[in-house]
C-alpha cells in the first residue's frame, strides 16, 4: 500500500491520479446515477455479471454514438 503512494504522489503520476476523477470515476459515477447500478434486481453471480456487462456494453455503444455524431 505504502509504494502505491509513493508512486501516486511522483511528479508524472500526479497529473495522471488527477485526471481519474474525470473518467474512471466518473464512468462508475454515471453508471450508478443515469443506469441503475445502486442495485441490482438480479441474484446469482453470473446473472449479476451478465447484467452489468450488459449495461457498461450500452453504456460503450452511446458513448460511441455521440462521439460519431
């Protein structure tokens, strides 16, 4: 744990750590907002894989859209 400080507070990686709440986070962010991903009506393992696959696939297919159009 201590080393992955380390390396997130060296001066490459900083900006870097900094440009995540832009997109990782807020890729999960939207998918619990504007998806329903705060729950998951589903039970099983790989019925809760399949479903949120299935959401981050539409997810990636909008993002695509818009970024064609």
């Amino acid at each position: 744990m201590e080393q992955t400080e380390d390396i997130r507070h060296t001066t490459g990686m900083r900006e870097l750590y900094d440009k995540r709440k832009e997109t990782i986070e807020r890729c999960f962010a939207d998918a619990k907002e504007k998806h329903g991903m705060r729950y998951t009506l589903v039970r099983g393992l790989s019925q809760v894989r399949k479903w949120v696959r299935l959401k981050f696939a539409a997810m990636n297919i909008k993002k695509f859209a818009l970024h064609v159009a």
